[in-house]
C-alpha cells in the first residue's frame, strides 16, 4: 500500500503505520533512486518489522536495478546511503536500513530490467491473488475453545524461523477435535504459503491405488496441474520431492493411522522446500515418533466453562444455557467430559426438547452409548490386534483408575501374556492414559468398551465374555445362568450386603479366568471353581477352603483378605503355579501348612493374622519368594530358620508382631533390602547376622526390650570383619532398653549407614568408634536423657541433632562447632550451664 497523501512531511504517519500492520502482503518497489528517500526507508524499516513479528508475506519488485546494488549496497545505493551517514547524526539509524535492505534483497521476488511493464504486474497479480482469494476451508458452526489451541500449534510449527522445514503433529481420541484444530491453523496461516494442500480422511486410504489418489491430490493442489497421473506410489514420490523440495507448502495430512500413508506422502523435511510446514494429525501418537515428527501437541478436551457454551450453541441456538435447565446440562458436561463430539451431537439431539425428554434421553445414554459417538470412538479399537482388544476391553470394564502395577499383574496372571506392551499400544492410540502411575481413561471410551461387551449378548449378561455390572452379576448368580463365554467377573457392590445364592453359578462358566468379589457377604462359598481360574480374589471368602473338587494348577494369584480361610484339608501340593497370595486379617488362620508345593511363590501376605502362631519352615525353602509381610501377627512369636540362601527376597515387614527373637539364618536371606522390626515389644535381641545383609533399610522403632546382639556360635569374628554390607538407613528410635553394651559391637558393621537414629535410647557415651561409619551424615539422639559424652564423629558428617539431652556435657563443645555443619542442642541442660 501506498498514497501521496500520506507523504506529507516525509515521515511515517499513524494511517500508514497502520496499513502496514494490518496488510497480509507488502509489495516492495526497489526503484534505483529508492535509497534516496529517507521515508522509503524508514517504511521499510517498519514493513521488515512486521515480517519478524507477524504473519505476513513481503515481496520485494527489482526495478531496473540489480538485487545485488541492494543486497550490498552498492552504485546508487551506496551513493544514497553515504549522504545520509553526512547528514544524519543517528549513525545506529543508517546502519539499521544497511541491514535490512540486504534482509529485504535476500527475499525472493521479482527482477524487472526492461521491455513491457505490463508483464510483470500481472504475475504480481497473479501470485497476489492466489494468496489472497483462498479458499478457506469449513472449520466448525462454533468455534469453541479454538483461539487458544491455535495459538499452542502455531507456537508449535515455528512460523518465524526462515528456512527450516517442520513437521507438526496432534494426537488426540476420536472426536476431540483434532481435525477442526487442523483446519483452523489452516486458515489462519494459509497465506503465508506458496503452495497448499489439505488431504482429509487420510486413515480410511490403505490400499494402493487410493494412495496413489492422494498422491495425484497433493501434485494437483500444490503445482496446479489438474490432470496429474501417475502409476504407482514408487512413481509418485520422486516426482513429489523433485516438484516440491523448492515450493513453500503447508500440507495438511488428516486421520493418519498408518505409517505408509506418511511414508508416500511426506516421507521427509527434504521433499519440501525451505520454510514449509507439515501438520499430521492422528489418534496414534506412535505413529507420529515413529515418522521422526518431534513437535507434537496432544489435543485437550474442553474445559468446564467452553464445554458448557458448545453445548448450549447447539441444544439451545445461544452461547448461555436457558437458566432453568443448567442443573440437567450439567449431566451432560459431566457425562460427555470435555469432549466436542459429545457435545455437539447430544446438544443437537436435545434442540427443542422438554425437560422430561431430555431427562430420558440422558437415562439412555448414560446405560447404552449415542450410535453416533460409539461409531466414531471405535474406529480405534478397530485398528487394534486381537490381543490389546482384549487388553483394551479389560481395561474399560475392570480397571479404570487402578494402578499400572496392579493391572498388569492381575493381567499377566489372568491372560496368561505379559500385557505390557499391548498397554503401550493403548496409551499411544490416545485410548488410555497413565497419570501418576494410575491407569485412565476417558470415560466415553470407557462406555464405548463396555458397550462392545455388551452386545456380545444385549438381553442375557451370562452369555457375555465380563461381567461388571453388580445388578448383572447378582442375576447370574442367584438364576445360576452362568455360561462357557464368561473370562472375567469384577462384582463390587455399592454397599455390604448379604448375598442369598446356592454356589453352583460358577459349574458352568469353564473359561473363567479372573473372579474378583469384593463389599459383598456371601451366604456360603462356591460348590465349584473352574480349573481355569488363574486369578481369585474375594474379600470375606465365606469358607475355610476352597472347594475339594478344585484343581488350582493354573491359579496364579490368590487373595481372600479378612476371609474364614484357614487352609483346612487343602493339599498345597496343587498350586504349581501360584506367585500370589494373600491372607491378611483372616483371623482363623492358626498355621501355615507346608508351602513347598508353590514353589513359584513371590508375594505372601499375612498381615494382621492375630491367631497366627506358626509358619511352617518350608517357607525358609521358597527360593522365589520376594516379599513377606507379618505385620500385626500378635500370636507370632518366632521366625522360621532359613535352611539355604534366599536370593530373591527384598522385604520383610516384621512390624508389631509377637517375635521374641529372630534365628541366626536369617543372615542367609542374602537379597534382602527392607526389614522392618517396628513395634516388637517382645522383641530382646537381634542376631548379629542381621548387619551384614546388603539392606537399605532396617526399621526397629519402639522394640521396647530389644538390649542385646547375639552372635553364631564360632561366628563373631567372621561377622565382625565383614565389610560387604550396604546398609544405609537405620532407625532404633523409642527402643528404651538400648545402652552402650548394643551399641559398641555393632558399629563397626555400620560402615555404609548414611543415617542412624537412637532418638530416645538409653545411650550414656557414643564412642570414638564410630569414627570408623565413613558414609554417617546424620546422627539423632533426641530425647537420650542419659547420654554424657560424644567421644568423636566420622568424617564428612553433617547433622547432629541432640535435642532434650539432659545429660549432655560441653566437654566436646569446640570439636562438634568445629566439625558438624548443623547442631541442634536445645533443651540440653548442662550446655546451657556451662554456656
């Protein structure tokens, strides 16, 4: 743009200024006298400006004059430029129109030497009018939510870095709005391209002649030839990279689903020519790291505020939801969470419906998904192999919400295959998400994979492969309608309730892997379990056993927590398979039976087992077994010996149990890493076997009478001179009976121990032996009302806190200000005396 009138006074106006800004293309004329305008260059100046801060394209015209006089300045424009540094005291100012006159001549643009003007305006016109009169492309009747994704994406794509190729991506579920976004950045950065391209449904094109199509597309949209042919996707991409590598394109590839599409299509940054943009949109974010596309963005569902004025567009015609029906369109936000697609098709269908019919609509959809939604959602689970379908299906029923590690045992236990990577492949379809090590899902993909069970049988739940429902399982049960199709059965009531039934549900469900029964009080247990069950888990389990008729061979986990199991006549001999099992609060649990028939046992949970008095010492022999908990076994007063070393344990909680003493053998539990004694009244010595495990933490808190360690027979000087252990945290905290005499032999055992608490002991010296604790950063010896004298501390120490030491004296005052980066001394009398 520009206008005589707006050159009075020969500086830049506010009008101009403004035109300049808000223009979408600047045409520069360099003329051979064009330097010699201080306002020609103070407007460009400004043009360049906006071409480093806006969206906006700047040609430069070359009118008899050679880019090259411009680019360095040389001829008339060094002549002008020279007279200006004479008259011009701002020397910054003429340096600046140095620079961006060579900026503005590196542009590409147009180079007029002579003949017919007329010529060159009309292919100025010509490429200004394809800029200009795009057509734009149909985003959304209400464009909801939009500025601000657009804005992330064009943040994203780097449009202000010149020459550098980038490919986008944004991944997201169906329905989210991905394509909508796609079509708005489109729009709002079209402009800025030679060439464009928007090639849509991309995901439904799988064979090759279609992708051949698409091909044809690309080449007929970007270099405008209509008639394109070509014979196969071989031919078609060296003619894309060779018609397109010196073109600036933004292409648009929407619903990616395979890697193919991207490979014949945009197989590279180097098919395209400097600046251009590619942005793939996809539900598999996989796919996108596979293709080498760095810059992503995963498309956010709407927030509350937005959810609600998409849907009030489209049930009510108006951005506020009538006041009378906010309550019951709160129903629908909270039922479609955030997703556009829900929000528009349940709006649409609610248009000028009374309060009762949208009450009915909405009872409908929240127990059978809208056709419309579920045929859109499910295009990703169609996409997926047979196996992560199950895994997928598993998940939607099941286990929303549960931790990763948790699923994936109950999983690998139940379907026999580690379902690890089939969860990776839900996570990159955008059909699952883990968040804080918790396993999440949107919840119409949620109902979406309930619904797919669903149908399996619509009008008879026992025919189906899961059962979730607890109104659909309490029906089975009780009618006995069970059937072979059944694999898992999660039954969780809402609240405790006694369930009448005869036992018999389960003789006819052959293929069941996976019964989980939990809040529920059963009338009596099952007269049969299936030999296929691999995981049982029921709380409260009515029966001292299993039935006499099972065949557990297959029976990975086993978890009747606050059951009346006590083993009874159960042959263990049977549970080849277990590496699960969990008996904590079964309060009629007096014995555990001979465990070496589960030989492949790595978890066993007794905790809170009041009545629990004796383990057997098979359990000394389970070379598998990893983790042991004890807690809360009152009745529990000794330990099994360990007849041969144990590689694989890594946690023994011993905590408030009844334990008098601990066997020496305990030392060949060689892999151990957590110990915990805390709250062993009982407890009066521990055996000096314990120091040299490779642990990493011994908790022994409050053992009120623990005073003494015991060496082996002939094995004292053996332990003492050991070094091997890696013990870095002990806590003998409240232990009130613990004095000098424990305290001495066991120091040098402590070499690598980082923190030691004796809070609360009855402690009279801490020796110069300890010294020899190298790795001791912190020491706590709060509350040791009895303790006199600290003799020395091991070098590198940190933290000494001795607060309510009575007793402490300031004979070694001098040496811990010296040598200790943090005292805490408060409340200790005699310091305060001497002071």
């Amino acid at each position: 743009m520009d206008d005589e009138e707006l050159r009075k006074g020969e500086e830049i106006t506010q009008a101009l200024l403004k035109a300049i800004q808000e223009s979408r293309i600047a045409i520069i004329i360099f003329s051979p006298n064009y330097a010699s305008s201080t306002f020609c260059l103070q407007e460009l100046e400004d043009i360049m400006d906006c071409l480093n801060h806006k969206d906006k394209l700047v040609w430069p015209v070359f009118y008899k004059v050679d880019p090259s006089d411009v680019r360095y300045q040389k001829g008339s424009y060094a002549e002008a430029l020279a007279k200006h540094e004479s008259r011009i005291s701002d020397k910054d100012k003429v340096n600046k129109w140095r620079s961006i006159l060579q900026a503005a001549a590196n542009l590409s643009g147009w180079h007029f030497k002579d003949g017919c003007e007329c010529e060159i305006i009309g292919k100025i016109i010509q490429e200004v009018s394809k800029r200009i009169n795009r057509n734009t492309l149909h985003v959304t009747h209400y464009p909801v939510g939009l500025e601000s994704r657009v804005q992330k994406v064009k943040s994203l794509l780097d449009l202000e870095s010149n020459d550098e190729v980038h490919m986008g991506g944004i991944y997201g579920i169906g329905g989210i709005g991905k394509t909508t976004l796609a079509c708005a950045v489109y729009n709002f950065i079209a402009h800025q391209f030679e060439g464009l391209c928007f090639l849509a449904d991309i995901g439904k094109k799988i064979m090759e002649h279609e992708l051949v199509q698409l091909q044809e597309k690309l080449l007929s949209d970007i270099v405008g030839k209509k008639d394109t042919k070509l014979g196969n996707i071989k031919q078609g991409i060296p003619i894309i990279k060779s018609r397109l590598s010196k073109k600036k394109v933004l292409l648009i590839l929407d619903d990616v689903d395979k890697l193919k599409q991207l490979e014949v299509l945009a197989g590279g940054l180097e098919w395209f020519g400097p600046s251009s943009r590619i942005i793939i949109t996809s539900r598999n974010k996989h796919l996108l790291r596979v293709h080498g596309v760095e810059r992503t963005y995963e498309m956010e569902g709407l927030n509350q505020e937005e959810a609600l004025e998409l849907f009030s567009w489209n049930a009510f015609k108006r951005k506020r939801v009538n006041p009378g029906y906010l309550d019951i369109s709160k129903r629908v936000l909270q039922h479609s969470n955030g997703l556009p697609l829900s929000l528009e098709i349940i709006g649409s269908d609610l248009y000028g419906k009374t309060e009762l019919e949208w009450k009915s609509a909405l009872d409908t959809y929240e127990r059978i998904p809208h056709e419309d939604i579920q045929q859109i959602l499910r295009v990703s689970y169609d996409g997926l192999k047979e196996f992560e379908k199950e895994i997928f299906l598993d998940i939607a029923c099941f286990f929303k919400g549960y931790r990763l590690n948790d699923v994936i045992s109950i999983l690998h236990s139940g379907r026999g295959s580690a379902p690890n990577y089939a969860i990776q492949v839900l996570v990159d379809k955008c059909l699952i998400k883990i968040d804080l090590d918790c396993v999440k899902m949107h919840d119409l993909i949620e109902d979406m994979g309930r619904e797919i069970v669903r149908l399996e049988s619509p009008s008879k739940p026992g025919e189906r492969s899961r059962l979730w429902f607890f109104k659909d399982i309490l029906r089975v049960f009780k009618q006995s309608k069970g059937s072979d199709k059944t694999e898992i059965i999660m039954l969780h009531l809402p609240k405790v309730k006694e369930v009448q039934w005869d036992g018999t549900a389960l003789e006819k469900m052959e293929n069941l892997k996976i019964l989980v029964v939990e809040n529920a009080h059963f009338s009596r247990g099952p007269s049969v379990l299936p030999k296929s069950l691999r995981v049982l888990k029921w709380t409260a389990y009515p029966e001292s056993s299993l039935p006499a008729n099972f065949d557990p061979k297959k029976l990975v986990i086993l978890d009747l927590p606050m059951s009346y199991f006590t083993f009874a006549d159960q042959v263990i001999m049977k549970f080849k398979s277990l590496m699960e099992m969990n008996l904590s609060g079964c309060e009629l649990l007096k014995k555990m039976p001979d465990m070496s028939g589960a030989p492949n046992l790595k978890k066993l949970d007794l905790q809170c087992c009041r009545n629990l008095v004796e383990i057997h010492d098979s359990d000394g022999l389970l070379n598998r077994l990893e983790w042991l908990n004890l807690h809360n076994c009152t009745s529990l007063t000794s330990f099994p010996e360990i007849l041969g070393k144990m590689e694989k344990m890594r946690f023994l909680d011993l905590s408030d149990s009844g334990i008098r003493g601990l066997p020496f053998s305990i030392g060949n539990l060689v892999g151990l890493k957590y110990l915990y004694l805390d709250g062993c009244k009982w407890l009066l010595e521990l055996p000096s076997s314990i120091f040299t495990l490779q642990l990493k933490r011994l908790e022994a808190k409050y053992c009120e009478r623990l005073a003494l360690v015991q060496n082996g027979e002939g094995q004292g000087q053996e332990i003492m001179s050991s070094s091997a252990n890696s013990m870095s945290y002990i806590n003998f905290e409240c232990c009130y009976h613990l004095t000098d005499q424990f305290l001495c032999p066991v120091l040098p055992w402590m070499r690598n121990v980082t923190i030691l608490s004796l809070n609360y002991s009855n402690i009279t010296i801490l020796p110069s032996s300890i010294s020899v604790c190298l790795s001791l950063k912190a020491l706590y010896l709060n509350g040791c009302k009895r303790l006199r004298e600290i003799r020395g501390l091991p070098p590198n120490f940190k933290i000494l806190s001795a607060f309510n030491c009575l007793s402490l004296s300031s004979e070694s005052n001098e040496m811990l200000l010296n040598e200790v980066s943090y005292l805490c001394f408060e409340y200790c009398l005699i310091l305060k005396v001497n002071a």
